[in-house]
C-alpha cells in the first residue's frame, strides 16, 4: 500500500496540471473572498468563520475536482491505466491509493485556502473581519461548522474521481456534477414537481441539492445523503474499475 | 523465472479472442511471440498481466502475479509505445514507475541514459518520436531489472542500429538467465532473436517449441542443384520417386531432400555437379504456412474472415 500511495504521489505531482489547478483554486479562493471584502458594498463585515468557508463555494469545488477527475481521467486517456496495473495487479490498491492521495491533497489546499485567507483577513479593512458578524460567507452560504468545507470537498471530489471511474472519461467527470449541481437536478425537481407530488421523496433525496442545501447550513442530514450518495458512486466506481478489462 | 500460461482463454462478445492457450516461457531464453494481425497476442499479454478479465492462470515461479512484491522486480512489461503522459517529463515517468520497486534516481539516470534518451530526459515525451517512445517504454520495463520481460512489438519504428542494439541487449538479457517474452512483426528480426517461439493464430496455439524445431517444420525445404547433366539428375531422382522442378538453365530443385542426399545420388549415377545448395525456409515462410489459414485481415482488399472480430482486439 505504501508503494502505491508512493506511485500516487509522484503521479500526481510530476504533471503541470496539478500546479496549474492548485493555484487556479487558491487564486479563485482569495478573488472571491478579496472582492468582497476590498470591493463589497459600504458596511460589509463577515465573521472569521464566514470567510473561512469561501472554499465551500461550488465554483471553488468544481476547479478542485479537475484533479479529482484527473486521477483515474488521465491513466484511461493515455493508457496509462496499464502501466498501473502492470505495477499494482491488485485493483483495490490502486482505487485506495488514489483515494488517499486525493484526500490528503484536498486537506493539504483547504489548509493553503485558509491560509490564503487568513492573510486576506488580516490585510482587511479594519471592522470587515470582525469576531461576531455575519457567518454568511463570501458565495453566500451560511457557514454552520469549519470541518464542512473540507468534507464537502472531498465528497465532491470523491463523487467527481467515480463518476470518471465509470465513465472513463475526464471532460465527462468534470462536467457530470456540474451538470448535476446547475442543470439537471434543478429541471429534474421542477418536472416532478409538476408531475406529481408524491415524487417529493425523490427531488428531496438528490446528490447536488442536499450537497448546496448542506453547505448552505440548511442542516446535517443533508451532508448524510450527499455522503450517500458519494460512497454509492463509488463503490459503483471501485466495482466497475476491478470488473472491467484496463 | 519461469513463466507458465495455463488455460487462458477470453472472448469479446461473440469473438472467441483467445482460445484456451497454454505455453510456458523459460528462463535464460528469448521466447518469440508470434501471430497474424488479430490473432490474439496483445490480448493473451493483457490477459498474462492480469490487465484484462479472462479464463485461466499465468503463474510466475508457480504464483500468480499478484502474489509477488514488489511486481516490478518480477515482471517489466511494455505493452505500447505511447503510454505516457505526453507532459510528464520522460525521468518523472520513470520516477512513478519505479516508485513501486524504491527505485533511485541514480537507476533512473543510468536506464535512460542505456536506452538512449539521456538527451530528452527532461522533455516532454509528448513530441517523441514513435522509435523515442519505444525506448522509454523500454526503460520503464527494465527499470527494476525484472526477472521476466515482456514487450509488444519493442522494435517498431526503430531504425536499424537501434534494432540491432534491442537484439543484444534482449539476448543478453536472456543469457543472464531471465525470461524474455516478445512479439513482433519482424520476423527475419526475430529468426536472429529467438530461442523458442509461441505462434498463434486466431487465439489459438499453432506452435510452441525451439525456433529450430519450428523452422524445421517447413514442408518448401528444397536443395538447389547446378549440373551440365540436370536431366539424367532428374531422370534418376524420380526414379526413386523424388520430384524435380526445372529453377533456369542447367538447374533444377529438389524438394524435401537433404544436400547430402542428392549429393550421394549424383555420385552413384556418375553426374556431375557445379553447384549444390539447401534452400532452408526463413521464420517468415514457415510462418505464412502455418498461419496462412489462420488471417483474420488480409491484404488485397478482402474482407475480415469472420466479420465478427472486432477492434477490441488489439494485436
């Protein structure tokens, strides 16, 4: 295991793409909360927890999961999926390790974000960071608890990582839950909506939506069902990968 | 290391890909891989590395790959030439592929710097010629020095000199008493490179013995005879019932004979002779014999023999 996380590692750090997507997210990190903070309206404050939760922001999950989607997107694209296999035979390993990796990644720029915007923070107009004030964050979302942001993060970059699992296609891994966020699950709830209202049980149970409803401090229970929804997608993911032929 | 492929079988579909193969390959011997376009060789390497799901056991050592560790020091495979991350640097490919194995970086440097690519070691092998990419894939699977290597077609696009190089190399290899197992479309290459040689055709076994016993297999083995008498000469051969073909003025050839043999023959009937030559058949005419029946694409603008086979089947 630790040769494969090894593998990982080196795998991830050794292509431009990483360096790029990681300073393109810190970057959208600190623009979104700079703006509001050195740009935002007369009397604009937020609390320290409200701008540590700027990362939650879909936009920032979605240039994040570029590398989620990169992590098993990049070994089918240009066959390296072989070359893995050839070094890892056992499946599970591989599907572990990338897992991992992707994680300790993920904790590794939550921590630089914060970082980034403790920096903003501190350089802030004196009262716009204040101890007390609106936990409302930058993108809007009442933030409830810190460990959410990392946590929504990982299982979107986990539900993003399977869907290129079973899909064995990056662009398609990166738009999916996009797609999902912004497009489908909004026109899916208002058809069935229409159609019926004994479907609720289904338009209540979506992944994107209870992923936004949680990171919008609408409540735990729906980071339980997004998680379910993550875990669901990847075991699909896992199943599938250690079934089909690389 | 000895390799043993039991059983292995896989279909795609309706195509019977691989047909219950079993071969074994030894050590300290070239074992040639050999097949028609669509035969199933890519397939049976796949199927050996455990890269794709089928029937069947490939044991190394009496164990299943998995079974080993680390992989890389059992088995170097290179199954393409363009498996590679075309920005990855060819020494940071390298560097995650021996991270397996605890390879160093001083490993690195002196694989790279065998195959050849010492000058390109920090480029992107995305511009790589395909003869480049054949030999970085080449030092990704010698990069653990392996007991077993196993490689798809290692000598395409390479020019000569370094054809002439991948021989040496192999059969040294070979010689330090590891398995090396490897297909190719070259065959007067592999006459010169291989002990022993696995041929299929269709997915299934045609051969599986020393290249000499293969080549001996050829029914075209002729002897070329030159004599200001090549009439009487083959007046007495059919007398014996051998059948002479006329090959242009004051020669014939004899089919299925031995020098010696007609050598003896002319001697006794008082014949004599300018020029006396066997006609060995080459890898590639035995080949085209054996496999002939066995081609799922031909030249000449026919049609795939069972229009089942589909681009699954990479071979």
């Amino acid at each position: 295991m630790i040769a494969a996380l090894k593998y990982e590692w080196r795998r991830l750090w050794s292509i431009r793409a990483t360096y790029v997507v990681s300073v393109a997210y810190l970057a959208l990190v600190g623009l979104i909360a700079g703006l509001s903070i050195f740009r935002g309206h007369p009397g604009y404050s937020i609390s320290w927890k409200g701008l540590y939760g700027t990362p939650a922001f879909i936009l920032c999950a979605v240039i994040i999961s570029v590398v989620a989607a990169q992590t098993f997107g990049h070994e089918y694209r240009y066959g390296l999926i072989r070359l893995t296999l050839s070094e890892f035979p056992n499946r599970s390993v591989v599907i572990l390790a990338k897992a991992t990796i992707l994680m300790v990644y993920i904790l590794g720029m939550t921590v630089l974000a914060w970082s980034l915007l403790g920096l903003i923070g501190a350089l802030a107009p004196q009262g716009v960071v204040a101890a007390g004030a609106s936990n409302m964050s930058p993108s809007g979302a009442d933030v409830s608890a810190l460990w959410v942001v990392p946590a929504f993060t990982i299982g979107y970059c986990i539900f993003t990582m399977s869907l290129t699992m079973i899909t064995r296609n990056l662009p398609l891994g990166i738009i999916l839950p996009l797609l999902l966020a912004t497009f489908v699950e909004i026109l899916l709830t208002g058809l069935l909506t229409m159609i019926s209202s004994h479907l609720s049980w289904l338009t209540n149970n979506l992944p994107m939506t209870n992923a936004m409803a949680w990171i919008s401090g609408q409540g735990s229970h729906h980071g339980v069902v997004f998680g379910g929804w993550v875990l669901a997608a990847f075991a699909i993911g896992s199943a599938v990968f250690i079934k089909r032929d690389a | 290391m000895r390799v043993d492929v039991n059983n292995v079988d896989k279909r795609f579909g309706k195509l019977h890909a691989v047909k219950d193969l079993s071969f074994s390959i030894e050590p300290g011997r070239v074992t040639g891989f050999l097949g028609p376009n669509g035969s199933g060789k890519s397939t049976t390497m796949r199927l050996m590395l455990g890269l794709d799901n089928g029937a069947g056991t490939t044991l190394f050592d009496g164990k299943p790959l998995v079974s080993h560790k680390p992989v890389t020091r059992v088995v170097g495979a290179h199954l393409d030439a363009k498996f590679f991350h075309p920005k990855r640097a060819a020494r940071a490919h390298l560097r995650m592929l021996g991270a397996e194995a605890g390879i160093t970086n001083k490993r690195v440097d002196e694989v790279i710097e065998l195959v050849g690519l010492a000058g390109v070691a920090r480029k992107r092998p995305g511009g790589f010629s395909l003869g480049m990419g054949q030999r970085l894939g080449l030092a990704g699977a010698i990069l653990a020095d392996p007991q077993v290597l196993m490689l798809d077609e290692p000598a395409n696009g390479l020019d000569p000199q370094s054809i002439q190089w991948l021989r040496e190399f192999l059969r040294n290899y070979a010689a330090q008493g590891r398995s090396v197992f490897v297909s190719s479309h070259l065959l007067s290459e592999m006459e010169l490179l291989a002990d022993n040689v696995v041929v299929i055709a269709r997915g299934a076994l045609v051969a599986d013995e020393s290249m000499s016993d293969f080549l001996a297999r050829a029914t075209n083995n002729t002897v070329l005879v030159r004599s200001p008498d090549v009439v009487r000469l083959a007046s007495v051969l059919a007398s014996k019932g051998i059948e002479a073909t006329i090959a242009g003025e004051g020669a014939i050839t004899v089919a299925n004979v031995t020098p010696d043999f007609v050598g003896e023959v002319a001697f006794q009937a008082g014949v004599q002779l300018s020029e006396l030559v066997g006609q060995k058949a080459s890898l590639e005419d035995v080949f085209i014999e054996l496999t002939e029946s066995g081609q799922d694409y031909q030249v000449g603008g026919a049609s795939p023999v069972h229009g089942a086979a589909d681009s699954q089947v990479n071979s």
